[in-house]
C-alpha cells in the first residue's frame, strides 16, 4: 500500500526522522505508539506532503511520492486529519465537509451524493449543518473533520492523535469511524498518544522511539508487551 | 576615533554659515536638519519599539500652528513659542498611543494615518484659530537680513544635536532596552517584567516632541503657514524614506538617511520640471520606497555592518562545566504556590478542569500527564499569558490570577518556555539583561548588570557569545541563555517548559545539575517535561495531570508506581 | 428626512467604493493602499474607453475590470508576496509606494485636471413626495447592492470564495484539504482590484475625478471596513450608510468641509474605542493547548 525506506525528515535544527523504515498492508489500521518527540506526527506530516524528506523514499501506488505537494497527494488518495485546529471555525459545519471535496469542486452531483452519504453516516453533520464549526465541542469537531477527510474517498487516512482532548463517549465514535474506514477498505494510519485506545482500535502496532520503528507487530502484542510502560514512564514500573 | 569624527562634523557644521554663507547650501542645510529631526524622532517609535507610524509629520503641522498661534497671540518671538509646539505635539501623542495598548501592527499605522488626515482638515477648517484657507504669516524677522537664515539653521542644527542625544540616552538606557525587547517580541518582554503599555507610551510621545519643537521653527522659516503643506503625507513618506534608507533602530541611520534624501529630493526638484514634475516625482519616491522596502530592507548602516561582520570568525564555545553559583542568586527561601479550582475552556473543550495542586516553597516540584493534559495552560494562567475562567491562583498566600505579567514578573516569577523565546536580533548579554530591575533613566546594561550577567554566561559556559546576536545560538544554547535571562530577576519561583526538550543527552544532564544547584540556594521549581529519567530524577514531588484534572501526587517512586498515572499515560488525556 | 436619504444615497456610493477593498481589507486582512489609487485608474479607464469609442460607461465594466485584474495580479505577485516576509508594516508601506507610482502614471497619462464622463441620466433626479432622489446616486446605490450581492455570492457560494476564506482563516487547514494558498490569495486580490476598477468606472459617471482623488478614497474606505468590522459584509454596508448619513448631516446642520473629516475622525475614534469595530465580534481563542 504505502511503504517508506530511509526516510530522514526534519524541521531545520537537525533531522527527526532517522532513517525510518514503515511498510502498511492494503486495507489496515496501523497505530504508530511512542514518547513525545519520537517523531510520530513527523511521520504523518512527511507523508502527507507537508514536510518534505530530506532523504530516502515514499512509495505509494507504484510512484514515489516523496516531497509532492499536498494538493496532489489528496487527488492520489491520501488525506490527513490534523491533531488540532484542522476546520475552519466560521464557516458552517457543511462547508467543513465539502470543502473536503475542494479538489472534485466542479463535479456537483458527486460532491451532492457524497455529502448526501456522509451526512446520513454522521447524522450531526445533517443536524448541525448550518452552524460555524466553531460553535462545536471538541467530539464534534473531529466528526466533521472525519467528514471532511472521507469526502473524496481516500485510499489512506492518517489520523493525527484523533484522541486529543476527547471524552470517552467521543473516543467511541472515534472507535466506530476507524472501523468503518476499515469496513469499507480504507488503510488508515493513525498516531496515538493515547496507546491503549490507539492500538485498541488498530491491527497493527508501531513503536517509535527517536526517529526510528523500534518494534512493529501486531497491536495485541504491543499492548500486552510489559515493556511498554518502562518506554513511557521510564526505567522499571 | 569616533568622537573625533563626530566633533569634527559639528565643528565644520558649526562653522558653515560663517565661512561659507551661500544661502542655497544654508537653506538645503536647515531642511536636511528638519528631516534628520523628524527621521531620529520618528525612529524612537519606528526604529527602537518597531510601531510604525504614517502620520509622524502631523507633529510638525501640530508644533507649527501651536507657535504661530502663541506667538501672535502673546507678541513673543516665535522661537521663545517652539517648545510650547513640542508639547501639544507631546499630548496629542499621549493620546494616540493609547491605541498601542490594545492593537499593534496595522491599528497603529492605520490610526496615525487617519490622525494626519484629521489634523489637516481640521487645519484648514478651524478658521477662527488658524485663518484656514488663507494660511497664517508669522511675524517678520527682526534681525539683519545677511543674517537672515543664521537663527534657524543654529536653532534646527542645535535640535537635531539634541534629539540625537535623546536618541542615544534611551538607546543606552534601560527604557531603550525595554523598547527593542517590545519590538523583538512583546509578549515576551513583559514577561520579563517590561511595564511594555507605559513604555510604548512614553516611546511615541519622545518620538513627536522634537518635531513638534521643529515645527514651529520651521514655520517661522518660512514665514506663512499652509495647512496643505505642514499636515502632509509626503512628509511623513520623506521620514519614513530616510530612517529607512539610512537604517531604522539606529542611532546616525536616520541622520545618514536625511543627509541623502534631502539633497536628492532638491535634485529631482531641479531635474524635473513642467507640469510633470510631480508626477516624476511621486514616481521617483515611491519606486525608491518600493526599493528599499523590498531590496534594502535593513537600510544602509545595519547592512553594512553586517557586510563587515561576515568575514569575523564565529565565537567558539567552551564545554560547560558547573562552577559555583553566583552567592547573589541566593533568595533564601523560595516562593509557594497554590492553584485552587482553576477552570480554563478554549470554545467547546474544557482544557483546565478545575485544577488544584501546591508547590511547596524550596521545592522541585515536577509537573507530568500526557498531551493535552493541561501543562502548558496552566504555566500561561500562573504568569498570566491568559486569564483563567475561574478559580485562585495565590503566590505566597497573595492572589496573582488577576494582575499582569510583569508585576507578577517583579513579584518574583520567572518562566521559560517549550518553544524558547528569545529577542533573536538582540546580542546574547542584552537578552540576559533585558529583564533585570532598574529605573528606565538608568544604563541599559550597568556595571552591576553586565558583571552578573557575565557570571551567569560563565555559569553556562557560554561567556564567548556575549556579543553575538541570541538568534545565532544553537537550540540547545537559547534554552541555557532564556533560563540565565530570568535568573537576573532572581526570581524565588522558576516555571521551565520541557527544560529537556530538543536537546541532546549531555545538556540534559548539565540542565539538570544546575537546576539542582539553583534549587539548593532556595528557588523553587516548577518543571513540566516529557523526559522521564530526567523528571523523576530530578524532583521531589510529582503532580500527575490528566483530562484538566490532578489525578496524582507523590514522590517520583509513589508516582511511577500509581497504577492510576500509567493508566493516565497509557490512556491519554481521556481518564 | 431629506438629508438621512441623501446620507443613505451617498453610503451607497461609498459602499460601491470601497467594495474591493472589503474583500482585500476585510476578508484577506491587507491593508491596501493602492485601493485609491486603483478605484481612479479605473475611473480614467473608462473615460478614455468612452472618449474613444463612444459607448455607455456602464459597458467599459467589463473591460476595466480585466485589466484592473491582471494589475492586481502583478501586484499581488511582485510586491505584496514579497513583502510578506517584512510583516505588516512593510506590506502596508509598500502599498503605499505602489499607489505613489500609479498615481504618478496616472498624471503623466491624463494629466491633473478634473476629468468626468458625461451621460444624459446621470445628472436627472426622481421624486417621491417631497424628497428628492439624484438619478446618480441612485444608480450608484443600486450598483453597489448588486456588486455587493455578487460578492456575497461569490464568498459564500462559489468555490474561490470558500477557498479564499478558508485561506485567510487557517492556511494549514487550507492545505490539507487541497487549497493551494498562495494562488488562492493572488486570484483574490486580483479580483479585489477588479472590483475596485469597476467601481472606479461607475464613479465616473457620478462625479468628476483627479488624480489625487485617490486620497480621499483610500481613507473612506478604510473608515468603512474598520467601522463595520473586518470581514462582514453586511458590516462594510452597514458602515458605508452610517458614514454616508454622518457626512451629509455634518454637512447639512455642520458645514461641508467639516465632512471631509469624518471618514478619519471615524478611523481614530474607532479603533481607539473599539477596534474590533461596530459588528465585528473578537475572534475567540480557538485552540488546544497541550
């Protein structure tokens, strides 16, 4: 599906991703897991085609895709769901969502159908169209950032910490989206501070320490493996 | 040397008008001494603060009517009337700047802009006072007519001397200090303890009373007052032209710049002429702004400076290694801290809910919890970047949570941050300066200072860079250099975002060792870090923050034993 | 009563004036200076057309406004994005150099005296009652309504419009969902000067215009988008009426050179009272904050 080889990625002061190696299979849900500054959203943003690499290679759908920009990855079928600050808060909740569809903006019966699916999907969307985006709480915000990801129906979604500042009824939903992502064979990708929750939801697990995969199973095995709080907390439990 | 070159300077533009009293030079003289006037007072609101103003030769029209007005009115020669010009100009100044307390940037320029405009018309329309359309005539000149332009090319040569030395009193000065930290960042320099709204005020009114003084000489100079003329937008574009051209925040940029502009503007009046000498002009001075603004944005004397500076070699550093710390640093016993039921949401999500925890004086308290667990909000409620939704925060028993950053600053409250924040263009020692207490009259850097902030850079092991630009340092070395700048405010309670972070392991250990040495002189610390070894190691006490709340506190054993807090870590912010 | 309609009718002139620099000011948040300048090239542009050719000044629109819109373009592409890198100030202050030059052009091409288009229906007036209702004006009024709505439309429901307050909103938001910022914000100058342009050609019909009139029109513009708040349309009318109405009865019950000064008496007291203007609400902390 996508796979990355010796990919060193950075913000100027030095490279944050230290030869990273990453290999996601067709129609997963993967869940990269690590301490702060690991480098795991830098994953994301490389990706995505908001940070490029410095070296090394991006594979995605027989190109190499490294360093392209954004607008023509989202048309390749990748799309990302930021951490935070994603919508456009004075704008309605249903421009949020077509906006989404921002790069297929000349074909209106598609964009209607498409919305038409997703509002019946996400019924907050249906009953929360006409208020800005900014009037929502945070559950409901990444519903329509959701919304907004699946309107051109990627191949890849990567999911940026969709925990962040949700409550646990929010955090189900969250649940059920990926799920259904992964029902209608989307890979998704998603990185996790929340490790217990994110690897709830995935099928794989990635371990990420300083720029590199340090351990890449299946999620159960991460999650059960007792190492885990040693690499959180630090030293023994 | 430079002394020299200055004297010698004065001393031939003193002589001028004696030896060589060619009334074409003079009268070019007098007008390069106006606009170097305006420019060196322009650049102490423009230059030094960095607030832009479009409207600075309003003053000028200010002054001059305020003259001409006084002096008819109590029969006194004009020049006796110029200073009362300086301060009506100094007044209206004070009002203005106070949009400076609630917007920067555009708001500033726009309201100096608009307050030109104003003036004029009000010039032209307030009959009674200023015969309007008809102008006012100043009273003759009573002197010998081959002596005619020496009282305004001594009285404006005399202003320029003296606005310059304004210039650089505040350029040395704790005050001028104060206003290149507001201009570098803001919000940093009143968390430093910079009283920036006062200072702010007090920039723009220094930067309009010399002109307000010129002006009313400058009106008797020419005799009649045109209300077209002396509330002009050209002018202000010809102030900004020249601080620009020689170099704003400089103190002979200004000067340089007027020394230029004015003689080319004579020549352009020269070259041009018919009725499209205007139009070759405004095209001439705008495509000169254009320039400079897009191709010389620094102005002539900072880009050479740096021109020269390229060939230096770079300071080298040496290892640090710990020495003693400075005996001055000791502040006995540090502060306590306690927030009560702090409640902070951003829109819909609730990021401080209802938090209580204390910091006990003398401590090394650590703060951990994961993303989005309310760490950083609440470093910014304590030293008052945002305001709290509700709830107390207390210092040593005394409420906080309402006054502004840099009283609680002065109070003893110093903070660093995740992202360091330095005044990058500001050399080394000054950043470390900038915050120190001090009259705004006294030096920028005193004796006292610069040996404290000497020792603080030795501490660091980063004496070398004194001189350097801060923005110049590698990350690891800004952290060191923001910790040593709040150390000289010898504040009894530290506050450090992520200390450890984006660093490499050897400085995190030496972070570490002289957070332990300042901690054994009294100071309390308050440390939010994602570095376990280095947090739990470090500290006495542990909060654990989850989901806006406290859901542990204990030695770093009891905390790293909680199941509760791995579950917190494991599980995000989401309890 | 016949002063607030004359008031009404003037607002709805300004509004028409200013209506470019609502989308440049008040949506994308640059401080345009050449707004006057651009508002006369359009002006000049027209008379020149209509010397020419003969046609209704109503019909050079079209034209004036492509060519204000490559002119934006150029400007947005070779100064404004450049100067970005300064900050505001330098943006601001750049602009102001660029109306500095056009101006100069502007004399050089048409020289300085008064110039204005002449139409039979601009100088007629209608009658309702007792008040009275200058036939320009009233045109005048109407345009800026159908400019206005246009502008509406095009922000609200066309594609560029959503792109273009997205870009202003969020430029990262923007990216990720495919917006390329940069030429989103370069098309949407271009179009802010176009609509200037347009505006500059009815203005010719209703009032004789200089080179310099550029000035009076920079600050009329400014007042009305920092009075109505940024980035509300509804606000920028609402503005424009309100200064309209002070300008006429300040002229009426004051004295006409007094109302010259209203525009700026407006800016200064306004963003010294409430900068965030009539119907501009404070932009609300909208962030998660680790």
């Amino acid at each position: 599906m996508i796979s990355m080889t010796g990919v060193y990625a950075g913000y100027g002061g030095g490279d944050v991703l230290q030869g990273l190696d990453l290999e996601l299979a067709h129609r997963s849900v993967t869940c990269i897991v690590g301490p702060n500054g690991a480098g795991k959203s830098t994953v994301l943003r490389t990706i995505s085609g908001q940070l490029a690499p410095r070296l090394g290679q991006i594979r995605f759908g027989g190109h190499d895709i490294a360093g392209r920009h954004p607008a023509r990855l989202i048309k390749a079928g990748i799309v990302q769901v930021p951490q935070k600050n994603g919508l456009f808060p004075a704008m309605t909740v249903e421009e949020n969502v077509l906006l989404g569809g921002y790069l297929r903006r000349r074909e209106k019966a598609y964009l209607r159908g498409r919305y038409a699916q997703l509002a019946e999907r996400f019924p907050l969307i249906a009953e929360r169209a006409g208020d800005p985006a900014g009037n929502l709480s945070g559950g409901q915000r990444r519903t329509v950032e959701f919304a907004r990801a699946l309107m051109l129906e990627p191949a890849l979604v990567l999911l940026d910490e969709p925990s962040l500042g949700l409550d646990p009824r929010s955090l189900g939903l969250v649940g059920d989206t990926v799920n259904t992502m992964r029902e209608s064979g989307i890979t998704v990708l998603i990185v996790e501070q929340n490790v217990r929750f994110g690897l709830g939801i995935a099928d794989r697990g990635v371990v990420m320490e300083s720029g590199r995969v340090l351990m890449a199973d299946s999620a159960k095995t991460i999650l059960d493996d007792p190492e885990m709080g040693a690499l959180f907390l630090g030293g023994a439990p | 040397m430079r002394i020299m070159v200055i004297g010698a300077g004065c001393a031939v533009l003193a002589l001028m008008p004696v030896l060589w009293g060619d009334a074409y030079y003079l009268n070019m003289l007098i007008l390069i001494f106006l606009l170097a006037i305006m420019a060196s007072s322009w650049n102490i609101m423009g230059g030094y603060t960095g607030y832009i103003s479009l409207g600075q030769s309003a003053f000028l029209g200010v002054g001059a009517y305020t003259t001409a007005i006084a002096a008819d009115a109590w029969s006194i020669s004009p020049f006796l009337a110029a200073p009362l010009g300086g301060l009506v100009a100094g007044a209206l100044a004070a009002v203005l700047g106070l949009v400076t307390f609630r917007a920067r940037g555009n708001a500033f320029i726009m309201i100096t802009f608009a307050m030109l405009y104003l003036l004029g018309i009000v010039a032209l329309n307030w009959t009674s006072v200023t015969n309007g359309n008809d102008g006012m005539v100043l009273p003759a000149l009573t002197w010998s007519r081959d002596y005619a332009l020496w009282p305004f090319y001594y009285g404006l040569l005399g202003l320029l001397i003296l606005t310059l030395l304004m210039s650089r009193a505040i350029a040395s000065s704790r005050f001028g200090l104060g206003l290149t930290a507001i201009r570098e960042d803001e919000e940093k320099a009143a968390g430093i303890g910079v009283h920036t709204s006062a200072a702010k005020l007090a920039a723009f009114v220094a930067s309009s009373v010399p002109i307000g003084v010129a002006g009313g000489v400058y009106g008797y100079y020419l005799g009649f007052l045109d209300s077209r003329a002396m509330f002009s937008i050209v002018t202000s574009i010809m102030i900004v032209l020249a601080a620009l051209l020689g170099g704003t925040g400089t103190l002979w940029g200004p000067v340089l710049g007027a020394f230029l502009l004015e003689p080319f503007s004579q020549l352009t009046n020269q070259l041009f002429t018919g009725p499209a000498a205007g139009a070759w002009r405004l095209i001439v001075f705008g495509g000169l702004l254009l320039a400079i603004l897009l191709f010389l944005p620094k102005g002539i004397i900072p880009g050479v400076r740096q021109a020269l500076a390229r060939g230096r070699p770079a300071a080298v550093g040496k290892r640090l290694t710990l020495t003693a710390v400075p005996s001055w640093l000791a502040v006995g016993d540090g502060a306590r801290l306690e927030a009560r039921d702090v409640r902070k949401r951003f829109g819909g999500l609730t990021v401080l809910d209802g938090l209580g925890l204390t910091v006990e004086p003398g401590s090394i308290t650590g703060l951990i919890g994961p993303n989005g667990s309310g760490k950083t909000t609440l470093f910014n409620l304590i030293d008052g970047a945002m305001k709290p939704d509700s709830g107390t925060i207390l210092l040593d028993g005394r409420r906080i949570d309402g006054s502004s950053r840099w009283v609680r600053s002065r109070s003893g409250l110093g903070r660093t941050h995740q992202i360091t924040r330095l005044f990058p263009k500001l050399s080394v020692l000054r950043n470390v300066v900038a915050g120190s207490n001090g009259s705004w009259a006294a030096p920028a850097i005193t004796g006292a200072q610069a040996a404290r902030g000497a020792e603080l850079l030795d501490l660091v092991g980063l004496a070398d860079y004194r001189d350097l630009p801060a923005g110049e340092l590698s990350y690891g070395q800004q952290k060191l250099i923001e910790l040593i700048q709040i150390l000289m405010l010898q504040p009894r309670l530290v506050l450090l975002d992520e200390p450890a972070g984006g660093i490499n392991p050897t400085q995190i250990e030496q972070m570490g060792a002289l957070i332990r040495e300042l901690n054994r002189t009294g100071t309390t610390f308050l440390i939010v870090e994602h570095n376990m070894p280095f947090v739990l190691g470090l500290c006495d006490t542990v909060h654990v923050l989850a989901g806006g709340r406290r859901i542990a506190s204990g030695t770093p054993q009891e905390v790293r034993s909680d199941p509760l807090v791995l579950d917190a870590y494991l599980t995000g912010a989401s309890q | 009563m016949q002063a607030v309609l004359f008031g009404l009718l003037v607002g709805g002139v300004y509004a028409l004036a200013s209506s470019g620099l609502t989308l440049i000011f008040g949506v994308m948040r640059i401080v345009n200076l050449t707004h006057g300048a651009l508002l006369i090239a359009g002006a000049f542009l027209t008379y020149t057309i209509c010397a020419a050719t003969g046609v209704d000044p109503f019909a050079t629109i079209p034209v004036v406004g492509a060519v204000l819109f490559g002119l934006g373009w150029l400007i947005h592409r070779l100064v404004v994005q450049r100067a970005e890198h300064g900050g505001e100030g330098t943006v601001i202050l750049s602009t102001l150099a660029l109306a500095m030059i056009l101006e100069g052009v502007i004399i050089l091409i048409w020289g300085h005296e008064p110039h204005s288009v002449a139409t039979s229906y601009a100088r007629s007036s209608f009658r309702i009652g007792d008040l009275v209702f200058p036939a320009a004006q009233v045109y005048g009024s109407a345009c800026a309504l159908v400019l206005l709505a246009a502008l509406h439309t095009l922000l609200n429901r066309t594609w560029l419009g959503r792109a273009v307050r997205a870009a202003t909103a969020n430029p990262q938001g923007a990216e990720l969902v495919g917006i390329r910022v940069e030429r989103i914000n370069v098309a949407a100058f271009a179009l802010g000067a176009a609509l200037t342009g347009a505006a500059g050609s009815i203005l010719a019909v209703l009032s004789p215009f200089t080179p310099d009139s550029g000035d009076q029109w920079i600050g009329l513009g400014l007042a009305i988008v920092v009075l109505g708040g940024m980035g509300s349309l509804g606000g920028a009318l609402v503005g424009a009426l309100a200064l309209g109405v002070i300008e006429t009865l300040t002229a009426t019950y004051g004295s006409p050179a007094w109302a010259t000064a209203m525009p700026f008496a407006v800016i200064v007291l306004t963003l010294l009272l409430r900068p965030q203007g009539i119907f501009g609400v404070r932009v609300r902390e909208d962030v998660v904050s680790a």
